[in-house]
C-alpha cells in the first residue's frame, strides 16, 4: 500500500508582517502563536450596528507597534461573540469577526477576535488555527515574508534666503 504524503508547506517565522486588505491594512506585524488557538486584532473604540438585519462591529486600529500616530477605521460583520482567556487568566467576551489576511502571497479567511492590545508587544497575535495546514512555524526565526520597505524621509529643501555653498578651491600655478 502507497503511503500519501503530506503537502509541503511553506516556513513561516515566529513573527510575521501581514496585510488585512478587507480592513485596510496593507501590513501589520503579527506574533505567530502556536499556543493561541484564537487570533486577536488590536482595536479600540469599538460600536456595534446594525446593516440590513445583521450585527456589525466599527472600530479603530493602531497598526504600528508603540505608536498612536496612525489610526485606521474599519467595520465589519459580527460572526459571534466568544468567550476569550488571556495568559494571565482573565476571561473577556469579545467580537469575533472574519477577514482576509495575506502573508508570504497567500491570502485566506481568518476569525479574528477584537480586543484592545495595547499593553501588548504586537498589535495582532496569529493563533495556530488561522495558519494550521497553510504553514509551518521555525520558532528560532522571523520575517520570512520579508521586511516592509522604509519610507525615507525627504531631503530637505533649500531655503531660497540662504546663501548658495559656494567652493573655495584654488589651484596652485
């Protein structure tokens, strides 16, 4: 009898940049964290509605870690609420709702949990049933998406008072 084998899966790093484009974000930088079943999404500022007979959820996102000075709003359908127990213990009710995220160019459907992180080193945590059968994770490594390009700052431009630099070369006869 044939022994089937299994499908080669991709390596990916024990911390990751991924996109959530159905949210508008093209990269955010996620904890990949094969002892979290769940995945959790920093937000904030979360108001519930109602579109067309269906629960949705409004929120804000702070996508860079230690920093408030970008913030994105997003909405999306409620899937439910789940029950969820933090590593210190505390258990939360919290939305879950389901997005697209892409990494290494591969982009499937994920439950996200919403919940504020910001006493959290990453703003999102990539539990293992979002990337179970797409990935294997080497927990000694990162990146293996790949780091975003910096955007570099422009040069300054020179002020029209100031004096051009002028070159005091000299030649010797």
């Amino acid at each position: 009898m044939a022994k089937q084998s299994k499908p080669e899966l991709r390596v990916i790093g024990w911390r990751e940049w991924v996109g959530l484009p159905d949210l508008g974000i093209k990269k955010i930088k996620a904890k990949v964290d094969t002892g979290a079943r769940s995945s959790s999404l920093h937000a904030f500022d979360l108001h519930e509605f109602e579109k067309e007979g269906v629960k949705w959820v409004r929120f804000k996102i702070h996508p860079l870690q230690r920093t408030a000075k970008r913030t994105i709003e997003a909405s999306a359908e409620i899937l439910e609420y789940r029950t969820v127990r933090s590593s210190s213990g505390a258990t939360q009710l919290r939305p879950v709702i389901v997005t697209q995220v892409e990494l290494l160019g591969i982009r499937w459907p994920v439950e996200l949990t919403l919940a504020n992180r910001d006493e959290m080193g990453f703003r999102m945590l990539l539990g293992r049933e979002a990337f179970r059968r797409r990935f294997l994770v080497d927990a000694g490594n990162s990146f293996f998406g790949g780091q975003p390009k910096r955007k570099k700052k422009p040069k300054p431009k020179p002020n029209s008072k100031q004096q051009p630099a002028v070159n005091h070369t000299t030649s010797e006869p």
